[in-house]
C-alpha cells in the first residue's frame, strides 16, 4: 500500500512508524490517523515484526490536530469523534475488548510492544497517541502537553483515564487543567517518559529497545505479558494472580519456553518461534 502521510519501514523485525508532515509538524489529520492504523494492524499481523517503533520526520513528533481540521470541528463541518466508527469496523479490532476498540485505544490491544521515539514537539493529539504507546524514549528536545483548555477545550480519547496511570492523579489534573508543556526532563522525573537521550542517540535508543525485543525475547511471552499488564489495570489482585498463574502454566508447554531452557543451557541465542 502507498501512504501519502506516513512512512513505513520494516527491517531486522522492526516496524517502524513516521509521521511524515514535516512543514506543517507532523500535524494530525483522518488520513494520516487511517494510515497509521492500517501500518500497525499489518505489524501487528506480520509474523517478522516482533516490535514497533513511532516516530515523527523533522523537528516535531506531532504538533496535534492539523488546524484545517480544528477549523471544520469549530464551525460544525466535522465531530471530534469521528474517527471510531472507522476503527471500529476493522475485523481485527471487533475482536478485542471494548475499551480497546477506540481510534487510539486500539494500540494496548497489539501483542507487538510500540515504543514512542518522540523527537520534539508531542502535543495535544499527538500526545494521547504517546500515552497509548508501551514504552516513550524522548529526545532531549522534546516537550509534551495536553494544551486543551488553552484552546476551550478540555481533555480527549481516554487521556483522563490513561494519564493518571502514568503520571498519578495530582500530575495529570495539573497538565490536564493547565494545558502547559512539560520539557524531557520533568517528563521523566514524572514518569511520564522512560528515557531521555540526546537528539541524535534517539532512533539509535529506540531501535536498540526494539531489537532487544524483537530479537531476544520470546514473541509468545511478550504479547502474554502486554496483555496481562493492561487487562489488570481493570481487575483484582486475586484476577490478576489466577491469569498470570493460569499464563505462566501455557507457557511452560509452548515450543518458546522449551527453545528458552535448551539455549540457555547450551550457551546460544534462542530461535524463538512464537509457538
């Protein structure tokens, strides 16, 4: 498939994801929403991808909502939420729990890990996409912000469940009420982020992380995990004991979990086959 708004790479099994609107800041647009959805969903089900990587081109990860677009949700010509019914009616994402079949929320329901390389500018929209990734590495020039309220709105797509999972309650209300950007640095003394790395080292860190993942690690064990994390953010200690219990008794019968006892004990990489 031809994508006209994004750009999508697949080399040593990982998929790698660039919001390519550069002059306009890697601003959000439906199309470049449906592209981007459409490259993570054929990750998702490529057998050679074992993890993902989002990034913008430029200077920016993505500035938020492209204002032509703003503009036509402010004069009544386009919802805000128009995008579900779309995402919705992919069959791959029929299949998955409600809260995951969201335009955005769909990105905790891929066994592949997404990690967010986020190069500069991640705002508004493009920072609830960031929230929806597994692992966030920012440059050193990043800043990240809600910025809603400053532009009469509030907060969108479940931010307000998701964010204060990330960074606690208190912090979350305050980028929510504030609308302020925060620098890579408080990023990540908040948690918000998972590492910050020069510039230049940023795709070099994320590709590292994601071929660690992709290429070490048993793909059966780390969609196993990804699921059991984000299912017990809904559920009980006692859920959460019995699945992984119930998990950890599967895995010790699949090929993975004999490959990875047999080439520890023989001294080599494993072959791991996701089976």
């Amino acid at each position: 498939m031809e994508f006209a708004e994004i750009i999508y790479e697949k080399s040593d099994r990982i998929a790698t994801v660039t919001f390519n609107r550069p002059a306009k800041l890697n601003s959000w647009t439906p199309k470049m929403g449906a592209e981007t959805r459409t490259a993570l969903l054929d990750a998702e089900r490529d057998p050679n991808v074992g993890a993902i990587i989002m990034t913008g081109a430029g200077r920016a990860y993505c500035s938020g909502a492209d204002m032509g677009a703003l503009s036509d949700i402010s004069a009544g010509r386009a919802s805000a939420t128009g995008g579900n019914a779309a995402a919705a009616q992919d069959e791959w994402l029929a299949q998955q729990r409600i809260d995951y079949r969201n335009q955005y929320s769909y990105l905790l329901a891929l066994s592949k890990p997404v990690i967010g390389a986020i190069n500069g500018a991640c705002v508004g929209l493009g920072f609830t996409t960031c929230l929806y990734q597994d692992i966030r590495i920012a440059s050193e020039t990043a800043r990240m912000g809600l910025i809603f309220v400053q532009r009469g709105l509030a907060i969108e797509h479940g931010s307000s469940w998701m964010l204060p999972r990330i960074v606690g309650v208190a912090r979350a209300v305050e980028m929510a009420v504030t609308g302020r950007l925060v620098d890579a640095q408080e990023a990540l003394a908040m948690g918000l982020v998972n590492r910050v790395v020069p510039a230049d080292k940023l795709m070099d860190t994320a590709r590292e992380v994601a071929g660690h993942i992709a290429n070490k690690c048993s793909p059966l064990g780390v969609a196993h995990a990804k699921k059991l994390v984000y299912k017990h953010l809904f559920t009980d200690l006692a859920t959460a004991i019995r699945d992984d219990d119930e998990s950890m008794t599967a895995m010790t019968k699949s090929d993975d979990f004999k490959e990875g006892v047999k080439a520890f004990l023989e001294k080599r990489p494993a072959r791991y086959q996701g089976k």
